[in-house]
C-alpha cells in the first residue's frame, strides 16, 4: 500500500461512567465488497443500547485499531471504542477496502478512490443497521477519515451525523504543496511537485518519467487516480453543505492537521461545535512537551490512554 499519509476547550461531562474494570463485548463483523468481505470489529455498549458509531480511519495503512507498519501502534481507534462502550455508545471499527481484514475486497489497494471508500461507507452503514437495529448512525472520521465522512454524508443516508477528528480543512492538493515547501532541503523537488499537484488537481495523469524519483513515492501512476479523486475535494465546501450535527475535535499539539484547519471547517459550517483539546496530538494522546520527539514517542504507545478529554467530547455530543 503506497498511498501517502497526509502530514497532514472544555469537555463535556462524561455521560455514562463505566464501573471499574468493565470492558465493552467485541465482535467481528463483516460486510459484502466489491471481490471479498470488508471486515471490522463491533465494540457493544456496556448498556446494551444506545447510539451507534461508525470509526472511519486515516490515510495510508491504518487499520481498524488505529496502527499502521509505518511505525505507529498508538491503537487510537480501539481504545476509543472502548471509552464509547463504557459511555453507552456502541462503535464499528474497519479495515478499509483491500487493507488488513478487509484485503479481499479489491486486489489493489493503491487504485481505491475517495468514491470507493464513500461507497464501503454507505455498505457499512447499511450492514450495522441490520445488526443493531439502530435508525442511523454517526461517523466519526480521523485525518483522511474526516474526508471521507464529508464526502459521504453528501450522499449516504441513514446517518445521525459526524464526528470529525484531526480532519483536513483544505484540499489534500494543498495540504501537500504546504509540506513539501516547509522543507528547505524539497527546493530541487518543488518545481516538478508543484506541476504534479496541479495537473492531479486538475484531473490529469502525471507522466511517471516527468517526476524525480524521490517523488515517485508520493505521485506515482499507482496512487494517481485516488489522488485525483482526494484533490477534487474541498473539505470546507463539503462541511458547509453537510446538514448534519457535526462536532470538530482538534489536538493542539497535533503535528500533522494544524488547528487553523478544524477552524476553517468550523467558520464554514456555524451550526459545528469546534473544540480544541490543547495538549492532545494527532494519535489522540496527551502530550505532557512541547518538542517533536515528546510528540511522536506516544506514536507508539498502546498502553498510553487516550487524552483525558476525547472520550468525554465525543460521548457527550453524540449523547445529548
């Protein structure tokens, strides 16, 4: 899998404290994909009822718990299920199409588009209906997962609204051009990026010869097609025309979505509730530094909690 990883307040109350020691019944679940089963893991409310979550993860190999082989085991995703069980909030976490449990679904991964992913969205949605016979669900997208729960709430019913987490605020066209021109040692790379981008922003194929090699990684023919579909995305259009309760969580200490983006989603949907956790990062830890390896060392920590404040932000919204 060679898609790029985008580099890229007060809480509420907790609605339901969990009694100490409960831990949420986790089953697997699965859906129909395209070639194969798409496969993920129920974790049931400790009470039984109550609200249902769909967990949208992040860019590139991210599977269901929040890890991914490029050197993160934070397992972001299942410890958040947990803290939603014990607060009465039942959640389905998935490996995306053609991705860990989920590989059989397609036979290439790097040719899945933002459309697809949508797609797999509205099958999950549909299929955790079925399950528990909730009228709708809520999505609660990470980082690219933002994305895509904007892109599927244009068009998927059956949903209660959205959860976004670390989500970009700007087109992914944009995100990257910014990160590539923070590094001074991108200079000789930045005229054929600069190209690339918008010639995929513009929904045209980049000639594999015409970029460096050291770019071929990020905007080789492999992930084009999903870069096209990503780059034609406006992620404050699609929250403004999003007519669903949204809430925005963004880490102030987050090192890959800077706050400026949770506030451009914000300022273009005045119905969100933005919050800001001040020291919680993009993998949803605390960080007790200011320095980047204070930041990342929680990157690889599993036994760390979650911030104190996620689980509460996002059972209180969803709750109430």
């Amino acid at each position: 899998m060679n898609k790029p990883a985008i580099i890229l307040a007060c809480a509420a109350a907790l609605a339901h404290p969990a009694a100490a020691g409960t831990a949420p019944a986790e089953v697997p679940i699965e859906a129909p994909g395209p070639q194969g089963a798409l496969a993920g893991t129920m974790a049931r409310s400790i009470e039984g009822e109550g609200p249902v979550a769909l967990i949208i993860p992040g860019s590139g190999p991210t599977d269901r718990d929040g890890n991914s082989p490029m050197g993160i085991a934070a397992a972001s995703y299942r410890l958040l299920a947990q803290g939603l069980a014990a607060n009465g909030i039942t959640t389905v976490r998935i490996d995306k199409r053609g991705m860990f449990g989920s590989d059989a679904a397609v036979a290439d991964a790097n040719a899945v588009t933002i459309a697809d992913y949508v797609s797999d969205i509205a099958t999950w949605v549909r299929r955790t209906r079925e399950e528990t016979g909730t009228p709708c669900v809520w999505l609660i997208g990470h980082s690219e997962g933002g994305l895509v729960s904007l892109a599927a709430a244009q068009e998927v019913p059956g949903l209660c609204g959205l959860v976004l987490i670390a989500a970009p605020g700007k087109p992914m066209g944009e995100v990257i051009r910014a990160q590539l021109r923070a590094n001074p040692a991108n200079a000789s790379l930045l005229p054929a990026a600069e190209i690339a981008i918008d010639r995929l922003t513009a929904g045209e194929k980049v000639e594999a010869e015409t970029l460096p090699q050291p770019l071929l990684p990020l905007f080789g023919p492999a992930v084009q097609d999903y870069l096209i579909s990503a780059f034609a995305l406006d992620p404050s259009e699609l929250a403004k025309r999003a007519d669903l309760p949204m809430l925005i969580v963004q880490g102030g200490k987050d090192l890959q979505v800077p706050a400026e983006d949770a506030r451009r989603l914000a300022a273009a949907n005045p119905s969100a509730v933005l919050e800001i956790l001040p020291d919680a990062n993009h993998v949803l830890k605390d960080v007790a530094g200011s320095s980047p390896a204070d930041n990342l060392v929680t990157y690889g920590n599993p036994d760390l909690p979650l911030a104190e404040a996620v689980v509460p932000t996002i059972a209180g919204f969803i709750r109430r």
